[in-house]
C-alpha cells in the first residue's frame, strides 16, 4: 500500500470535539503551527455532530467562556441560558476560533496508527479519501474520546469500571418540534419526577418504552418549540469496536419513534410533536481510561483538591454515571444528591501518559478512575483540559523541551495572561 509524507506540523491535535477545540486554538494561539484532524465531515463532536442539547458543569476557562460568548451573539432569537447549543451556530463559532488561530483542519480522516520512534510519539498515521498519509510533529494532543492515538502508541490503560470494566450505555440524541413549551414538561434529571393525569412520567417510561430505554430526559433547545431527546439506550457496547457501534446505532434509531409515540401519549405539552433531527455521532461516555503520571480519583473530587501542579481549575461536575445494566441512573451515580457544591482542580500528570513521550491526553481520556471519569467528562472541562494539553505543547516546541517536562505553572500563566 502506498503511503504519502505529508508535511511536518509543531502540534497534531487527534480528535475535534470540545477538547479538540479547546487543544488547537490553545496550540495556534501560542505560536504552533497546529493540525487538526476528525473522523467526522465537521468540528464539534459530540457538542455538534452529535446533537448535544447544553454544556453541563462547569469550569473556570477563559476558551469555554469564550465559545458561550460566541456562540450567543449568533443566535438570531433569545436562547434563554447561555449553555444552550444550537448545533450549527456553534460549528461556524469553532471553526471562526480555529481560522483566527490559524489551525489546519482536516476532516473526513481517520488516525489509524501513530509514527513511534522507540516509546516516542513522533506523527500519526492517517486515512481518508486522498489515500493513506502520514504527518509528522513534536508533540500530539489526543482528543479522540477513546484515545485511539495513544492506544497505537502503546500507552497503558483500563477500560471502564474497575471491578468488571464494563462500560456506560451509548445514547443517540435526537430533537422534536411542536412542542408546546408553555405546557411542556422539562425532566433535565434522573431522579426529576413529573406528575400527570395518567401517573408519574418516568414509571409511566419504565413501563411503556422498550428496554433498555426507559428514563425521560428533555432539554430545552435555542430554538423556538424544539426540544433535545436524551432518552434512546444501548447497554453492552464497548466503543472502541465498529460493530458494537453499528449496534448502537441501529438499537439507538430503532428506539425514536416508541419514544415520540410515548411523549404524544403520556407527556404534557408534546401532544404534536414529531422528529425534527438525529445526531451523526452516537454518544459513547465511557470506553478507556489511560495510565498517567497522576491519576484523578473520587475522592480527589468529593474533596475537591486543589493541587499544585494543577492545570485546570474551577471544575465542577456530579457523579453523572448511567445506568451500565439498563434506562435511568446507575446505583453508583449522584446528581441530585451529589455532596459537595465545591470546585476541584485537575494536575498535569493527568494529561501525560506514563511512559510514552511527544504525547499529551485530552479530554474524557485523561488518567482517572471510573467515577472520576464521570465528571471530568463533562464537555466544559473536556474544552479546560484541551486548552491546558494544546498550551503545554505550544511551550514545548518553543522551549525544545518533552512535553512531561513542560512547567504547570507556565501553562496556568499563559491562562491568565492578556
């Protein structure tokens, strides 16, 4: 098979959801000559592509602060809160970001393998419609969710839960219109119950909704009368296998209409609603979970440590685990009842894999424990880990340094800096 030398680059950012985001624009605005690359025909992942109604949680970063800002001097209507996404809208607001930053963006490509020197990351190797190619870097930033990337790479790691390691269930998300939304009933939570004439909306789901769905979650939208469906279900999948994927889908597609047929039936204010939109990207939570210099655990959260060599900061999620054996909340989460309201900070030794060099992780494949996982997995810390991963290889390739040995505390200055 013939392969094509592409150009050298300073930073390969893999993956273009919210971490990819954040990763570039950090990268290009430091001075890198920056690529980024996704399997996807546009930027945003999970955020866009595939449909996400809000950004959930919180944390203190001047990048995610300045997509909200963005993005809602887009809308041509009020969008209400300032987390709300309009899937499109935010797609030109990224890639207005990365052209400013002066980021390459390549899509429709898949990283099928990664160009090693020893346990040095050295390039990717990738695949698309003009053939197989490989570029060349000092640093990569792997941003892909699943760490497909450092998994080439050779980099440790776990899959899901510790004790079994199985994984969160896979959701597609979808929105309907006509929606009455004086009337309609708006169930953001597990645990939110909403009375109607005909009994208690989530056991009335439990009931009637073919398993594995079987829980009722809407979210308000930007525009006018549409509201986000997170309610289709796919347990058993692991997301690193295409037909455990292609499952998903399939299994997540064939759940929409019961599910607008029990919202018309059961569901105040949703009489007349219908399909307006699917996502493109199934929704995968949960898949690996890579060995780093530090790990963040469960308690490093419910204590909400601030540590010192921390790179992220003001970071604040619950427990968001989903039920791994069916619909609704799994025994393990806690969003209602999480216990503490305070923020934590993440340290770089998370975004460094133990011992594979030229090499950053962002986003929800970061070192961290399964229930640590389910918060820093939030999209708005995924952007802070992104802007954090993309800041420290811009430094390295100024400063001609590996990435490990990049200061925390010059990442956090560039953040704070004017």
């Amino acid at each position: 098979m013939n392969v094509q030398f592409s150009e050298q680059y300073d930073v390969i950012v893999v993956g273009a959801g919210p971490a990819g985001i954040g990763a570039a624009v950090a990268a290009g605005r430091g001075g890198a000559k920056t690529l980024l690359v996704d399997q996807c025909g546009s930027v945003g992942g999970m955020s866009t592509v595939g449909l996400m109604s809000h950004f959930t949680g919180t944390v203190g970063n001047r990048i995610y602060r300045e997509i909200l800002d963005r993005a809602k001097e887009t809308y041509f209507y009020d969008p209400g809160e300032d987390v709300f996404i309009d899937p499109e809208l935010l797609k030109i607001v990224y890639y207005q970001m990365l052209e400013e930053a002066g980021v390459t963006v390549l899509l429709y490509t898949f990283v099928c393998d990664a160009v090693m020197d020893g346990h040095t990351v050295k390039g990717i190797v990738c695949e698309n419609k003009s053939g197989r190619k490989i570029f060349r870097a000092d640093v990569v930033v792997d941003c892909s969710g699943d760490g497909d990337l450092a998994y080439r790479s050779g980099a440790a790691y776990s899959e899901g839960r510790g004790t079994d390691g199985k994984m969160q269930p896979a959701t597609l998300m979808f929105k309907v219109g006509g929606v009455d939304m004086e009337r309609a009933c708006l169930p953001g939570s597990f645990e939110t119950l909403v009375p109607t004439e005909k009994g208690e909306l989530q056991a009335l789901a439990r009931k009637h909704l073919p398993y594995p769905a079987g829980h009722v979650l809407l979210y308000r939208s930007p525009v006018p009368g549409v509201v986000t469906c997170n309610m289709t279900n796919a347990v058993g999948i692991d997301g690193t296998k295409a037909e455990d994927l292609t499952r998903a889908e399939i299994t997540c597609r064939k759940q929409m209409i019961p599910i607008v047929k029990f919202l018309r039936e059961f569901a105040p204010g949703y009489e007349n609603c219908y399909i307006v939109s699917a996502a493109s990207l199934i929704g995968i939570r949960e898949t690996r979970h890579f060995k780093g210099v530090k790990t963040l655990t469960e308690e490093d959260i419910l204590q909400a440590r601030q540590f010192e060599d921390a790179v992220v900061y003001g970071a604040w999620f619950n427990f968001d685990v989903h039920n791994i054996a069916g619909a609704g909340l799994d025994e393990t989460g806690l969003q209602r009842d999480f216990p503490q309201a305070k923020e934590y900070t993440i340290p770089y030794g998370c975004l460094v894999p133990e011992k594979i060099d030229g090499l950053l992780l962002a986003g929800r494949n970061i070192s961290g424990t399964h229930m640590a996982h389910s918060s820093f997995r939030a999209m708005p810390i995924c952007v802070a880990t992104g802007w954090a991963a993309g800041t420290a290889a811009a430094i390295a390739v100024q400063q001609g340094i590996a990435v490990r040995s990049v200061s925390p505390a010059e990442i956090c200055g560039r953040e704070t800096a004017k």
